[in-house]
C-alpha cells in the first residue's frame, strides 16, 4: 500500500491519530519497515516525536524546560498523556499495539528530558566558570572590625592613669536617692545649686513627693563608699554616665560621662590633688600643654578649685574662637578639699582625716585630646566620625 491519506487521520488531542486498521497495512512508499515498526509508524500520529524533540531542543533555560514538560508530559493537559488515556477509544484489535507504541514514544521523552536537563546544567556550570570565575589565590576581602567609642577610650586612658596612682574603681546606680545626690552632698532641698541641678526625676511619689532621679554626677558613689568603710584610708575612682539639664552646645551635652576621683586620709593636702591632676594631665595629653587653676564654688568641698586647659583650637589665643568662647582655655574638671561636713558625716574625724575630691567630664578630656570642636559628634553615631578614632 501507499502511504496513509490524510483521509485516514484524524484531529484528538491537540495531534494527528490514525482511523486505518494497521492489520491492513504492510508496506509504505517509503523505506521498508518490519510489522512492529510498521505499527509505529500507522499508530501514532506523523511527526508527533519529532515535533516533541524540537520544541524540547529550543527550550533554553529551566523554566522553558518546565514548561515542555508540562505541554507534553504533563498529568492533566500533556499532550503523550491525553495520547495515552486514548487507548480506550481504539479498536480492540490494535489496542495492545498502540498503547506500547505510545509507551516507547513516553519512554524517549522522558530519557530526552533528562539529557537536556544535564545539559542545561552542565552549560549553566560552564558558564559559572567562565563569567563568575573565583580565583581562589586571591587573599579574602577584610571584615569590618569594631573598636571601642572614643569617649570609652578616654575613660579607659583615664581610669588607667588615676590606677597608676594607686585608686581604685567603685561604681554606683545611675537612678539614684536625692538623699544621697543633693542631700549628702551639701546640697539641701532649698538650696539654689538645685535649681541648676535639678534634673530628670522617676516618676514615683514617696511620702507624697518624688525621691529618685537620674544622678546629677558620681558624687552620691563617693559617700556610699565611705559609709562601706569604716576607716580611711581611701582612694577610689567612680567612673559613669551623669543627666543633667543642660543646655546643649559645642562643649555641653544633657548626657555626659563623668570620672571623680575621692581621696581620704591623715594629713591630705591641697598639693596632693594638684599634684594627682598634673600627673593625669601629663598621661592624658603630654607635657606641652598649659594648665590653670582657679578658685571655684562647689557645695561639696572648701576651697574648691577648676582645673583648666589651653584651647585646643585656638591654642590659647581666645581670638574668635567659638569653643572657648573667646577665653583660650576649657575647663576640664572641678576639685577641691572635701568639706569637713562631709567626712563628719562619714563617721570620720574632720581634726584629723582630710580629703580631695575631684569630677572630670570625660567627653571634654576627648575633645582636648583629638581637637574635636563640638561635643555633639559624639552620640550622633555618624560612623564617617567614629572610625577616625
């Protein structure tokens, strides 16, 4: 016989099925095919497998491949799929043939979807290794490394000078009894060093009015370190953060890190101090720089003294300079002899024990070391400021 008409097809499924017996078929024009060949060739629609094959080769990325998966093999719509589910709707005679035709055809498929497969994976490797090559001789890119805050620096340096001199580091709470912040201090209710003192109060009523706050500075650690000793002599430093209400500029926080310094024993002199503070000022900043000391009030001590510096920007001079406020120097701390009041308090003998107290704000120690000009970069958290230290 000749080859098959198209009379003796007909559209199912999306593809070409035959209608003619293959009992009745035995040649074609073509080349000469066994009986089983001859079966395939009758049963399944011409061109099906190679029709599959191309649309499987032109499919160039693992999506597309998904996609011809699922348009020929799929469970639901897939075109072999739906060839299969025919086998039914053949005659009884040809059935068992076109179900293995169609099997064998599933079976070249599925083994072309998997060569492909490789081969998209092997190609997508190749790719990798040429385009996003890594040269493993390379040395590795450097992690960020953190360093410590510069005002935790200066508060390291410190402690470290003030150790060297024989003291000793005591901390204290930060939400603190007034008893303690004003009351034993020097600094009673009506007093009017309060009034610049007065700071961030917790919001809790005791005997109908408020007793805890925020500490104003590290002194109330002083006077708890002296109740915990029963006798002088003593040499501490109270290093800590301090609230107060401020008024914020170029050289004034609201939150400042302070370090005071408290001195008790027989025969404790002004000379002491001074010598103590020149001896820190030389570790901290070198022997270059100038330092003046002037009489100042502070409730707590008597005489008291400030302590301060040669301005770092204008060296001195005063002249327009916004940081010193045209004076040429900052000052960096206040000290003094503790008031006999205090040390009595204490449980101590003022005849014969005396004392020195001083507080450093640690932030303008920064600023004279670095000859930073405002106060503020440093809890601004600007990283292009933090990693110059």
């Amino acid at each position: 016989m000749g080859e098959l008409a198209p009379d003796n097809w007909h559209l199912v499924a999306g593809g070409w099925w035959p209608t003619a017996s293959p009992t009745a078929l035995s040649l074609t024009s073509g080349p000469l095919y066994t009986q089983d060949s001859m079966i395939d060739s009758a049963l399944i629609p011409p061109g099906l497998e190679a029709e599959a094959l191309g649309a499987l080769a032109s499919a160039a990325d693992e999506a597309a491949i998904e996609a011809w998966r699922v348009q020929w093999l799929g469970r639901q719509d897939g075109r072999l799929t739906a060839l299969l589910r025919s086998v039914k709707e053949q005659p009884v005679e040809s059935r068992a043939a076109f179900g293995a035709a169609a099997n064998e055809l599933k079976r070249k498929l599925e083994s072309a979807l998997a060569d492909r497969n490789e081969a998209i994976r092997k190609e997508a490797l190749r790719e990798l290794s040429t385009s996003a090559a890594l040269d493993v001789t390379l040395p590795g890119r450097p992690q960020a490394i953190g360093r410590l805050h510069p005002v935790t620096q200066t508060m390291r340096d410190i402690v470290k000078a003030f150790e060297e001199m024989g003291f000793r580091v005591a901390e204290g709470p930060e939400v603190e009894w007034d008893r303690y912040n004003f009351d034993a201090a020097r600094i009673p209710e009506d007093h009017p060093a309060r009034d610049m003192w007065d700071t961030i109060w917790v919001n809790t009523l005791i005997d109908g009015k408020r007793s805890m706050l925020l500490r104003t500075h590290t002194t109330p650690n002083q006077i708890r370190v002296m109740e915990r000793t029963p006798e002088p002599p003593i040499r501490v430093i109270v290093p800590g953060k301090c609230y107060r209400q401020e008024a914020t500029d170029a050289t004034h926080e609201w939150m400042l890190t302070q370090i005071e310094a408290l001195a008790v024993g027989e025969g404790v002199r002004m000379s002491d101090l001074k010598g103590v503070l020149y001896g820190m000022a030389r570790k901290l900043f070198g022997n270059d720089r100038k330092i003046i000391f002037h009489h100042s009030y502070f409730p707590f001590v008597e005489p008291g003294v400030e302590m301060a510096m040669d301005c770092f920007i204008c060296r001195g001079s005063g002249s327009d300079c916004r940081t010193c406020h045209g004076t040429g120097w900052i000052e960096i701390l206040g000290a003094g002899m503790v008031h006999p009041e205090i040390i009595d308090k204490a449980g101590y003998d003022s005849s014969k024990h005396t004392g020195f107290a001083l507080g450093i704000g640690v932030e303008r120690v920064a600023l004279l070391r670095w000859g930073i000009e405002d106060i503020r970069h440093f809890y601004q958290n600007d990283l292009r400021f933090l990693a110059q230290f």
